[in-house]
C-alpha cells in the first residue's frame, strides 16, 4: 500500500510536471509576446544586421526576449532585411514567421532636388542604403554616356511622386524602376505636346523647373509657362531670375544660400544658366521639376503676356504684362516695396 501512494504520488508529480513543460512551451510558442501599446510596430532589419543587432532592436518591444530566442532557434530563423511590422498580441511563433517572410513595402517620395547629391540624399533617407551608394548609381559614368546626359540634366529622368518600394530594394533596382516611371509617364498625350512645342524632354523638364521655381501657386503656372513659351517663339532671353540664383549659388559652390533679391550685378554673371547673359534655355534643369510643373509647361496657357512680377498685395501671385513700359512701371512698384521691407539680398 506505501509503496503504491509512493508511485501514485510520483506519477502526479511526473503528470504535473510534464503539464507544465507542455504550457510552457506552448505559452512560449504560442502565448502573447508584445510589449507596446499601438496596435502595431514596425521593425527594420538592415543589410548590416545580425541576430544579436536584431534582438537589441527587438527586446524593447517583447516581454520576453528569450523566449523568443527559443522558437527563433527552433524555426531555424536566420535574419532577413527588409520592413516587418508585427501586430499587438502576436505570439513568437507569429512574430518569427513575420521576419521570416513577410517583408512589407514602404511608400517612397521624394520632390524638389536641385541635384543629384541633394536626391541621393532624400532616397537614402527612405531606404536601406547610404546617400553615396545612391550617388554613385545615380551618377554612373556609363549610365549617362548612353543618354548623352550630364549629372544635373539626369534630374529630368526622376519624376517626383509617391512609389511603393521594399525598404531593402537596391539602389540600382530603385533607379531602374525610376526609369520605367519615367517611360510610362511620357505617355502619348504628353508626347503629342511637347512636339507641338518642338521642345525635347529634357527641355520640357528645364523650362519646367525654372516655372516651378518662379511660382508655388501651381494654378499659375501654365500662365507663366505661356510668358516663356512667348518669349522662346519671339528669340527673346527668357530673363527668369531663378536662373541667376542658380548661377550664384554654382559661383560660390553654396547650395543652401538664401537669395531673396537679385541684384543689377547678379545679372551679369557668366554662366551658362544666366539667362539675362543667354539666349534660350539653360544646360540643365535647376530644380528636378514636379508633375504640375512639367504639365504647366506642356499645357500653358496661350496669351499675349511677355513679363510678370511678384504682386506685392497678393503674396505669392503675380501680375503680368505685354509691354515692356508696362512692366517697368509693374517692377518698380515691386521694388519700392522690396526696399520697404530691408531685403537687399
């Protein structure tokens, strides 16, 4: 009878024991292992990563990181990158099937670069590569020899917009896909009117970006893209200020110089780009121009206007004229109140 209570007794202990390995292991597998409030969070994992980078970065947002490093081995996971995101209340068997395999895309955007290094750099903010891995695909020798394009006019090729990308997606697989956008963009309407302006692509993209630079009110534009569409039929110089800017800032090789006023001296300065000093379009695009500038050029607005100046009581707007007498009385109004407002640069 002793002998059977002993053996019963074991056989509960035995029982109990392995109950508990069992809801152990399953509470580890399957059991919540979040640790954040949101109802999700996202989870990097670089080229440059490894399990021991990856756990760093994921113990803040589990309760138990060694369980997960359990089922981790278990599942035989080995570190992918890529963006994951995991939900609130997911269990480590979830959590490692996710890093696993489901790597979810980004949306990518990017606007308003007025150089290659300046758009290498907004990418690279949005992906798993640094701006130089970017700059030097961008600027691949061979790559612009077979478009007989230079650095600064590539920034025709890049069309501003939101693209859905994976976070780890190569630089030179971004710029393929870039480039197929831009082929796709080109469509046959657009193609229709940048023929009847007898202007290429990259002059589209030029005249474009020097529209978006005179105006941030996008319902203007095509009106001031007619003013140069005017003056280019009639061999005028275009005379457009943002070009000087541009030019200043290539002169002193400082990018981020502020000019708020383009003085009578500016306008001499030699460079290709000073469009005061020379006729037609510039080399090269200033600014990498957006969809609504690139569409302002291709559908402007047909008028008889050949200047505008900044309107001194509808900020942000301009007024325009035919004459040039007209223009100057426009212009000095503008800069009586300029001189009010101590902006001489």
């Amino acid at each position: 009878m002793y002998i059977r209570k002993i053996l019963l007794f074991i056989a509960i202990i035995v029982t109990l024991g392995l109950a508990y390995l069992s809801y152990s292991i399953y509470e580890s597998v399957f059991g919540p292992n979040t640790n954040f409030e949101a109802e999700t969070k996202e989870i990097y994992i670089s080229k440059n990563d490894n399990i021991d980078s990856l756990l760093v970065r994921l113990s803040p947002h589990l309760k138990d990181i060694s369980s997960f490093i359990q089922v981790a081995q278990k599942k035989s996971y080995y570190v992918k990158p890529g963006r994951y995101i995991i939900k609130k209340g997911m269990n480590n068997n979830e959590i490692v099937n996710v890093l696993r395999s489901q790597n979810s895309p980004v949306n990518i955007t990017f606007n308003n670069a007025e150089n290659i290094a300046e758009l290498s750099g907004k990418l690279a903010s949005q992906f798993d590569a640094d701006s130089l891995d970017f700059f030097k695909v961008l600027t691949d020798k061979s790559f612009l020899k077979d478009r007989e394009l230079t650095s600064q006019q590539s920034l025709s090729l890049y069309i501003p917009n939101t693209y859905e990308y994976y976070w780890n997606t190569s630089p030179k697989k971004v710029q393929n896909r870039l480039l197929k956008e831009y082929q796709a963009f080109w469509n046959e309407s657009r193609e229709q009117k940048r023929k009847s302006l007898n202007l290429s692509k990259l002059e589209v993209a030029v005249l474009a970006s020097i529209v978006q630079k005179e105006s941030v009110k996008t319902e203007e534009r095509p009106k001031i893209a007619g003013v140069y569409i005017n003056r280019l039929k009639r061999n005028m110089k275009l005379q457009a200020d943002p070009t000087v800017v541009y030019a200043l800032k290539q002169k002193y090789n400082k990018p981020d110089t502020i000019v708020r006023r383009v003085l009578l001296k500016d306008l001499e300065i030699d460079s290709p780009f000073n469009t005061y000093k020379y006729q037609g379009l510039p080399p090269a695009p200033i600014i990498m121009p957006d969809v609504s500038s690139i569409d302002a050029v291709l559908n402007y607005q047909k008028h008889n206007y050949l200047y505008f100046v900044a309107d001194t009581k509808n900020i942000g707007y301009h007024i325009f004229s035919k004459t040039l007498s007209e223009h100057n009385r426009n212009a000095r109004v503008y800069r009586e109140w300029v001189n009010r407002q101590n902006i001489y640069r």
